[in-house]
C-alpha cells in the first residue's frame, strides 16, 4: 500500500482495536462483519466505522458487510505488522522486562534483538532467549544491526542523554515508559510517550465520577 497523508491519530489509534476485535470475530468463525457489528464492540457508530476505513479505501460490500479475514489483512497491512523492525529495549527492571515477555513476542510489527541494562547485577542474565548486555555496548549493537525503534524503560533522568545516544547511531523511533515526555528536536524521530499513571488517574476520575 501507498504511503497515505493527512490521516488524524485519532483513526490510526483506532485500527489496532479494529485488528484486536477482527481477530476475535474470526475466532468466533464468523467470515463477514457488517459495520453495525463493529461499532457496538468499537462503543462506535457504523458511519464513524465506515468513515475510518473510508480513509484506507473500499473494503466493504454492501448487504454483505466486510470480509473478516480481508479486512484483518488490510490493517495489518496498514499499521506494518508484518514488518519485523529490530528493536531494542533499554532497561531489564519489572516494566521491562514484562514488555519483553508479554507486550513485544505477542506481535510481529517488531523483533526485540537487543536488552541493555547498566546494573551489574542483570548483566549477562536473560530475558526469554535474550542475554542483557551493558548500555556502554549499545551503540556498536545498535549501528551493526540497523536498529529501528528503542523501548526505553529507564529513569526519566537518563533519558535525554540516552535517546541522544541512539539517535547518533541511527535509531529514530522511540517507544517511551520513562514517566518523561521525550520530545526530540529532530524532525525525522517519531516517539510514542506512555504514562501508565495517566491511565491509572482516568480511571480513578471514572471511579470518582460515579461516586460523586
């Protein structure tokens, strides 16, 4: 598929609860889905469904709905899943390492090849098939294995030093836990910021909201 512009974060935020839901359709046998289906998993409407894949192209058929199967395969196709991108990840604490054996094996848009860590004590110690090395190693690694994206699970402390670090060795894509919007200055560095606490406070506002 053709690179596509101008289309808003809020659909692509969308398409991987789409693919989440497509997959679970399937697994029910079910071959075709219509919009209206979608949208009451989705807690969407059919024209904001319809309205989504509209930006993708024509996927549907009318009076028969989507192919399940197609339609999985065209968003797997549009989020790159199938790309296998090397990715390191920086920092074997507890969210670390639960990325590496829940988050990054359950999809294949990447291929963790990498884990550093500074602390003496999980050096040569592994996660999965995994052996962690020292963060003073990761720029050869990195430059000899045309690295793509980071998961940066480290100290917000470390973090601007460290992004900096790879960013010179040609990393420019970032998935950051570091309870610190990483913002870098370069134009061509995408960065996805997480904040578990963020979604922790939502949901107490939620809990909050209902008893008020």
């Amino acid at each position: 598929m053709g690179k596509r512009e101008n289309i808003s974060s809020s659909v692509i935020r969308r398409l991987p609860r789409y693919y989440r839901f497509l997959r679970d359709i399937d697994k029910e046998g079910i071959t075709h889905v219509s919009s209206n289906e979608l949208a009451k998993r989705m807690r969407s409407t059919a024209s904001q469904v319809r309205q989504d894949f509209n930006c993708f192209g024509e996927f549907g058929q009318q009076g028969i709905g989507y192919s399940v199967k197609q339609l999985r395969e065209e968003i797997e196709n549009i989020l790159g899943i199938k790309c296998h991108y090397p990715a390191v990840l920086v920092g074997a604490g507890n969210i670390g390492t639960a990325i590496a054996n829940q988050v990054i094996f359950e999809n294949r848009c990447f291929d963790l090849i990498g884990v550093f860590d500074k602390d003496p004590m999980k050096i040569d110690k592994k996660i999965g098939s995994i052996t962690i090395m020292h963060t003073d190693e990761i720029e050869p690694f990195c430059t000899s294995n045309s690295v793509v994206t980071a998961i940066l699970c480290v100290p917000k402390s470390a973090v601007e030093e460290l992004s900096q670090r790879l960013y010179d060795v040609g990393v420019r894509s970032f998935w950051n836990f570091s309870h610190y919007d990483l913002n870098m200055k370069f134009k061509n560095v995408i960065v996805e910021n997480v904040h578990l606490s963020d979604s922790l406070m939502q949901l107490c506002f939620r809990i909050n909201q209902t008893h008020s």
